[in-house]
C-alpha cells in the first residue's frame, strides 16, 4: 500500500466527521425554533443543501439525531458559557458564568435563544431518553453554578450562611426569564434588567 491509497480512508473519515458536525451544528440551531421534534432529514437536508441520503447516512433513527443533537449543543453551550467563566474563581466566576449566560442570548449565538431553555420546555412532561439527557445537562449546568457559588462562600466572598441552593435558584431563574423574553419580545432591555437584578441578588448575599 503506497501513502497516497493508505491517506484516502483517513481522509474519508475526516470529510465524514466534517459533514456529521455540520449537520448537527444546523440541528441545533433549527431546533431552537422549530424545536427537536421538528427535526427531520428532509429540513437538515434543505438547510445544509445535502441529499436526504447524505444526511441519513450519519444516523440511523430519528431518536439518534436528536440525541446526537442534545449532546451538540452541549458542547457549544461549553464552549460559549462556562469556558469563559473559568479563568476566574469564586464569585468572579458566579458572576461571569451569568454574564456568559447573557451575552450567549443577547448575541444570537442561536435563533431561539438557549438550547437547553427551549428544549425543556418542549420536552418537561414527555418522559424518555430525549428528555433524560436534556434533563441532566440542565443538572450539569446547576452544578457548575453550585460549585462557583459554594467557592464563593468558603473564600468567604458570600456570608456564611448563604443558602446555596436557593441563590443558584435565583440566578438560573433570572437567566432563563431573560432568554425567554429577549426570544419572545426581542426587547434587549431585558439583558440590562437582568444583570441588575443578578447583582441585587448577589449584593444580598456579599458580607457587610
């Protein structure tokens, strides 16, 4: 076998990955608006300018896409929100994983606003694998939060008896009301408000 014929599978396999992250990068957008049940390899194929059979070919069942598509966005949510965050600790780094959160919904990282917002509203009373794996990246999002706010508190940067969980509560809510209406009134007002009543919140819990 010569290097030109042993670097083609090698070259197949990276054209392969290359279309399979292009499809889900466009599954991800799409189904912030039309939602994951609306995906379909017919609309992933208009939207990526594939063949149907092209887009099939990297799945084998609708439940697969749309796992497939959860764990995506996973990532992009990674790498737009909580990467960011991590250069800093403590309550510098409760503060910048809100302001990731902000800055992820006022620029338009995606059409309809948060993934994991939209999808957990599509999917809270359908149980199943779909809405398993969405539920535990909401889980894992609250840790990242919790660990942040509990740093916060043991460098002695909140009081001691902040209530953890209610104040990671608190801030996911103020969060996820902000997508929710920037997405339904396109209103950026509602960012401002948000981070003003991020920092009420936290001023409550900072030590005097």
């Amino acid at each position: 076998m010569d290097a030109a014929s042993a670097s083609t599978p090698r070259k197949t396999r990276a054209d392969g990955e290359r279309t399979r992250h292009l499809i889900l990068d466009t599954a991800v957008r799409l189904a912030t608006v039309e939602g994951l049940d609306g995906l379909s390899i017919g609309t992933l194929a208009h939207a990526t300018a594939m063949s149907k059979s092209g887009v099939y070919a990297h799945f084998d069942s609708k439940e697969e896409l749309q796992l497939a598509t959860v764990d995506n966005a996973r990532i992009l949510f990674i790498e737009a929100v909580i990467t960011p965050a991590l250069q800093h600790s403590g309550l510098p780094r409760l503060r910048a994983l809100c302001e990731s959160f902000l800055a992820y919904v006022e620029n338009r990282t995606l059409p309809g606003g948060c993934f994991f917002a939209a999808a957990a509203a599509e999917l809270g009373g359908r149980p199943g694998p779909l809405r398993e794996r969405v539920a535990a990246n909401q889980k894992g999002w609250i840790g990242v939060l919790t660990q942040a706010a509990g740093e916060s508190t043991a460098r002695g940067e909140l009081r001691t008896d902040t209530d953890v969980a209610t104040l990671v509560f608190e801030l996911n809510a103020l969060v996820i009301s902000a997508n929710t209406a920037f997405i339904l009134h396109d209103d950026p007002a509602v960012i401002g408000q948000a981070r003003t009543a991020i920092e009420r919140v936290l001023a409550a819990a900072i030590p005097t």
